[in-house]
C-alpha cells in the first residue's frame, strides 16, 4: 500500500505528532508499504517528504503554517500512485488532504491528535474562538474525513458528542521499544552532572497545558531534601518564563534546557535520567511517558486525560489524581529513597511497555482501519481528475497546435 501522512508538524520538530507519524512510517515501511509525507519540515535528505511552503505561527514562533499548492500536491501524489490519504492537522495541510482525496478519488483517514478546545487560549483575544466554535469545527472536519482514528477511547467519546458521524476507530501510537535498548551516550558527562546526583527528566513542549511550571516547582521543593538535577527536553512559548525564574531562584547549576534534540538523543536523555516527572492534564494519550517506561525510567504524573489511559499505577508509574504540589513533591521522593521498590517500577517499566504498546502491535491495527477506509472509496477505474484535465490539454494541444494536421 502507499500511503501519504499529510501534517503541519514532523521531523525534525519534537512533539507527538510529529513522533507519531514517525514511527508509524518506520513500522509501516518495514512491513513493506510505501510512506510519503507532505509537511512544511523535513529531516535532511528525505527524498519521500514533499517540503510545502510555510509561515511561522504568529503565536507559537517553534511551529510553521503550512501554505501548499494543491496542484504540486495532487501531482505528488498522483506521480507516486498513492492509495491512501492519512492527514494529522485539521489545518492548512489538514484542508488541502480532504481537498486532494476529492480531487483524486481517494480515501481519506484523520487521526484526532490534539483536543483543540484545549488550546484555544494559544489565540489571543478577541480572536480566540469560543469552545463552541471549536467543536464545530472539529465536527465539520472530521464528518468531511472517510474515517477518523482517535489515540484513546475518552477523544472518541468527545468526538461522538460532538457529532461526529463517520466510523471512530481507536488506534493509539505504540513504542519502538527496540530503539531504547540500544546503549546510551552519556548524558552526564555532557551536561556535568557527578555520578551519584539522580536526575529528574521532563520531555515535552514548553508551554502552559503542559504544566512545566508546576514542574519546576515540584523540583525545587524535592531539591531541598534531595541531590537531584531536572532536564527540561523540547522548546515552546514559555521558555522565557523558565529561563527567569531558574535564573531568580539560582537554579543555573541544577537545571539544563536542552532545546529542541534529535530523536536519537532525547532517547538518550529518557535512558540515562532516574526519574520522569509529568503533570500536564491535556494529553491526548501520552506518549513521553509510555517512551520513559521503555526505557526503564520509572514515571510519576497525574493521571488525566490521555496520560490515564495508557498508563497503569504501579506498572512503572505512580499517578497522581490532581497536580497537588505537596502530594507529588512528596511522591518523588518517596520513591527515590525506597531503592527496591524503585528497582522493582523499574523491571515493571519495560515489561508492561513491550507487552502492551509495541509498534508491530498498533500498527496492525492501524492497518485494519486503512483497508476499512478503502472499503468505503472503491477504487477509481478512470484516471484521477488531474490525468484527465492533462490528457485534455494534449489533446486540445494536438488539434489547434497543428500536429493533427497532416492529413
């Protein structure tokens, strides 16, 4: 099968979108299918990503908007003989996939990655759209889709009462748990942290819903009673802010922004940290956590939302109801200091992810839903509508452009 992942965000990006579709390309691509991507970024040297002009996002500086051709886009797709349309933004890009499967006769798959209506306050007033709004919208987009895929049984439920009416399959993104058994560069001994200091670790953009403030805080609390040094992997708007407050709390010589990483080293950061802290309450389904727990680092995070659905306590976590600064400052180092029941979320950690979140296993999934979406568009037996307007024009050349004239 050939199929097009269309989205506003991939590599070199890091976030779940972008992580996600990574993954399900490598899957997807060792099983023998063929993967194309349309996005504004692309890893250097990818030859099978359609890089589309773009903007960056006037309120978020680390995204691009995509502003594509449509006709360089059906023409991509055409030239590849693509069987399948699988879009992951209900934006620009997101527009030009139903748009290309019109166009082109071809069924169109939508993962549902992101609750917008947790996002709005990214638009600042008095632009920023009412929830309303936002669920209509989502509901519009996604009854213009084939078939929508959400990452977890709770996005499906919110879907349906929006008013989606086209199948809802759950198929959440699973963990190449091979690429966390590879050994590790030192992460010490880059940012110079002594043997025995425990480091906490938080993967993620760097914005409000992801409570990275919280974060801070909690380790400032657990760095009074214990020798500890926080990693903040990822960029985002509230870099700044962090920036002044560990500067104010004299915090320079415990606590390393790392930016934006290469996939291959934020893996690195996941294998050598002993602890991975998570607070946010708006994850669609969590994939940083489950990512720690491939690696063996235990987690501690407040179980809402999609971080609920994946994670089970006492399976190499320990989950909190509500981010509580005092009950999770309190949970950290609770299970720093108990070395056998850490060892123990530790050996818990790895089975659990390989038993139940394994990429070959989702991504069989996932293929059920794309020959579920080929069901619903039987194949085209006359050629797309850009073949055709082309075979016009050469025939409309052949007649008036004097090469049909010889006899």
């Amino acid at each position: 099968m050939k199929i097009a992942m269309f989205s506003d965000t991939y590599l070199p990006q890091v976030n779940g979108v972008a992580t996600s579709i990574s993954l399900f390309r490598q899957e997807l691509e060792k099983m023998g299918h063929e993967v194309y991507v349309v996005a504004p970024v692309a890893p250097p040297g990818d030859d099978k990503v359609l890089v589309v002009p773009g903007v960056t996002f006037a309120f978020e500086k680390q995204h691009r908007i995509a502003l594509p051709n449509l006709l360089e886009i059906v023409e991509f797709l055409e030239y590849h003989e693509v069987d399948l349309i699988h879009s992951h933004d209900p934006f620009s890009l997101g527009f030009r996939a139903i748009r290309a499967a019109k166009v082109l006769g071809l069924p169109h798959v939508h993962t549902y990655h992101t609750l917008l209506v947790k996002y709005r306050h990214y638009i600042p007033p008095p632009l920023t759209p009412t929830e309303a709004a936002v669920k209509a919208f989502s509901k519009w987009f996604c009854n213009n889709c084939h078939v929508i895929i959400a990452p977890t049984e709770a996005i499906r439920g919110e879907l349906l009462s929006y008013g989606v009416s086209v199948p809802i399959h759950v198929v959440p993104t699973g963990i190449d748990v091979e690429s966390f058994k590879k050994p590790a560069r030192d992460v010490r001994k880059k940012y110079g942290i002594p043997p025995n200091r425990k480091i906490l670790l938080f993967v993620g953009r760097l914005a409000k819903e992801k409570n990275v403030l919280f974060i801070l805080e909690v380790f400032r609390e657990v760095l009074k009673e214990l020798d500890v040094h926080l990693l903040v992997v990822g960029d985002g708007p509230l870099r700044d802010e962090l920036e002044r407050k560990i500067e104010r709390f004299k915090l320079g010589d415990r606590v390393t922004l790392t930016g934006y990483l290469k996939r291959e080293e934020v893996i690195d950061h996941y294998i050598c940290s002993d602890l991975f802290i998570f607070a946010s309450v708006t994850e669609t389904q969590g994939l940083v956590v489950l990512e720690s727990l491939a690696a063996g680092t235990p987690v501690v995070a407040v179980a809402k939302a999609g971080v609920a659905d994946v994670l089970v306590d006492g399976q190499g976590s320990t989950l909190l109801d509500e981010p509580d600064l005092k009950r999770f400052v309190k949970t950290v180092k609770d299970l720093l200091r108990s070395p056998r029941r850490y060892e123990e979320q530790k050996e818990r950690a790895k089975v659990y992810v390989e038993k139940h979140w394994s990429m070959r296993a989702v991504t069989g999934r996932l293929l059920e839903v794309y020959e579920k979406a080929l069901e619903r568009v039987p194949k085209q037996e006359n050629p797309p509508m850009l073949s055709r307007l082309r075979q016009f024009a050469e025939s409309f050349l052949k007649v008036f452009g004097g090469e049909g004239n010889d006899a």
